[in-house]
C-alpha cells in the first residue's frame, strides 16, 4: 500500500511539472523559428558555462599549490589552442548574427496583401481600430491564417505591443509609427502585455488576442453596430478642419492635390526626396512647416494639440486612400 501512495504521488508530481509551461504557446508562422533560435542559444550558453567551471574547478584541483615554497613551472604559448578559442567563438557568433538577422527581416517585412490594423497606446490600455471602422479597446479580434500588419504610436509615454504567442514585440513611441506583423496560426485566445515600464498601472496594460475562423470573424466585423471606416471619418474630419479649401483634387488650391500621392517620392523645397508614408503625413499635419514643397507657400497652420493621435491615423488613412483608382472614379 505504501509503494502504491509513493508511485501515486511521483506520478501526480511528474504530471504536475509537465504542466508547467516552460515557454507561451506557438501560434504563428515565426513563433516556431524564433523558438529555435531561443533553443540554441540556451544550448551555446549551457555549454560553454559547464566547459568553463568544468575547467576552472579541475585546473584548481590539479594545479593547487602544495607547499609555500613551490614554485610554477614555466609555461609556453600554444597557437593551435589560441586558434581554436578565437576561431570557434567566431563562427558561433556569425551563425548567431546570420540566424537571428535572417528573422528580423523576415519579420519586419510584412506581405503586400497583410490587413492594417492602427493601436494607440494610452496610460493604461490600448486602443485598436480595424480600417473597415470597429473599434476595440484591450481586444484585438483577427482571422486565423491572415498576416495582420499593426500599425502604431503612443499618446502620451513609450509603450510595448508584446504578444508571447506570437513572439513579436515592438515599442510604441510618441510622435512616431512602428509597425509589426504576424499571421497566427491557431485558433484561441492569447495574452497582449505591455512590455515597457510606462507608470503606476503598468501591470494592468493588458488585453487580449482573439484568433477567429474567417467566417467568425467576417460575423463578428459585421455583427456591432454600424460604423465607418477609417477612411470615411478622416473625409469628414478633412473636411471639419477646413483641409478641403487648400487641398483641392484638381490641383487649383493653395496647396498640393493628394489624389494618389500616398507611396510617392516627393521634392521638398531644399531639394530633400521624401516618401510620402504614414511618417511624413502625420510630420505635416502636427508640425507642416517642417515639409515645404517648391510652388507652395508655407501657409499651413498646425493641428497639434487640436486632434489626437487616432484622429491623426483616420485622416491618413483617408489620404492613403485617395491614391486607389476606385476613389477617383467615383469622384470623391
């Protein structure tokens, strides 16, 4: 009886330590890589540590002085051995730098087709909106098997985006947008946290992932109440803010036409080329003096203090849509 209660209570304690995860779920197509990755570089580590105080403690075995009036035999340089621990750490750390760079860009490097998704994050949330209009906030609903590209900046101190199911982590400043994308592969609910220290509620900066078939999601985007899209409520607010008077699409107004300026070089007036991105429209709606272009006065006031940052992302978002060949069909 008491051989059964101590194999019982092995058995309990074995399954109690395999259900401790050692590492957060996998649930996107780089997760497994970075995984890898992870693995080797514990491995790398684990060995070197266990070689190093393997060596150390022998050397202090075999070596010890033995009497005060010993001395220690002269030693000579050996440059195989001097080689060998200059060359191997050197190729480790090239497969490391290869491995871990090859990562990087294929993670910086979203898909043409990957949907854009805009987060803000504010002491102490986040705040998500998708370009057809739902706005979440701590939630972030997706489709399964479909790259989400997230687009995002921070209204007030630095914050971090940090999906552990995902392994993708990327900072939200003030002032500027980073991006990072992922495409899950797993149906199911997954941690987001903020990864910076951001203030007193940092601990509570949390939310969640929620992966969804296309056909929930496709109910779940229809299902709210009805609401516009990005691009329709930065129309409304180009127009509320008087931006319709300058920026006129035939060209005619005091400023540039933007109908399909979105993804263009542009020359500035000190002969700079700029691309036209997410970064240098937000640049010229909160400080425009900063971008002057040739043939146009610098007559365009600033909006900072006057709109926020979500607004900020719902008029370039109309801006970007300006470009699209349907728009300008349809005159708007």
């Amino acid at each position: 009886m008491l051989t059964g209660l101590m194999q019982s209570g092995f058995t309990n304690m074995a399954a109690a330590v395999a259900a401790i995860p050692i590492h957060p779920t996998s649930a996107s197509t780089i997760s497994d890589s970075v995984d890898h990755l992870y693995y080797f570089l514990t491995a790398i580590t684990l060995f070197f540590t266990f070689g190093i105080f393997t060596t150390i403690f022998y050397f202090m075995v075999r070596f010890r002085r033995r009497s005060p009036d010993e001395q220690p035999a002269d030693t000579k340089t050996h440059m195989a051995l001097e080689l060998t621990w200059t060359i191997v750490p050197t190729l480790i750390t090239v497969v490391i730098f290869v491995w871990a760079s090859s990562l990087y860009f294929e993670n910086s490097r979203p898909p043409e087709a990957a949907t854009e998704v805009f987060v803000v994050g504010k002491q102490w949330m986040w705040h998500i909106q998708h370009p057809e209009g739902p706005r979440e906030i701590n939630e972030l609903h997706v489709p399964v098997n479909a790259p989400i590209k997230i687009t995002m900046t921070s209204d007030d101190v630095i914050h971090d985006f940090y999906i552990p199911a995902f392994r993708v982590k990327k900072d939200a400043v003030p002032g500027r947008y980073t991006s990072i994308w992922f495409q899950a592969t797993k149906i199911g609910t997954y941690h987001i946290f903020c990864a910076q220290y951001c203030g007193a509620d940092h601990a509570e900066m949390i939310g969640w992932v929620y992966v969804m078939s296309p056909t929930d999601y496709a109910a779940w985007l229809s299902g709210g109440a009805r609401s516009e899209s990005m691009a329709q409520t930065g129309e409304r607010l180009f127009t509320q803010f008087g931006c319709i008077t300058c920026h006129v699409a035939d060209n005619t107004g005091r400023g540039p036409s933007l109908v399909g300026l979105y993804g263009k070089p542009e020359k500035l007036r000190n002969g700079d080329m700029k691309l036209v991105d997410e970064a240098l429209i937000r640049q010229a709606i909160v400080t425009p003096n900063s971008i002057i272009l040739p043939n146009y006065p610098p007559i365009m006031p600033t909006f900072q203090g006057q709109i926020n940052e979500e607004q900020v992302l719902q008029l370039i978002a109309y801006v970007k849509s300006l470009g699209t060949e349907e728009r300008k069909t349809n005159g708007k």
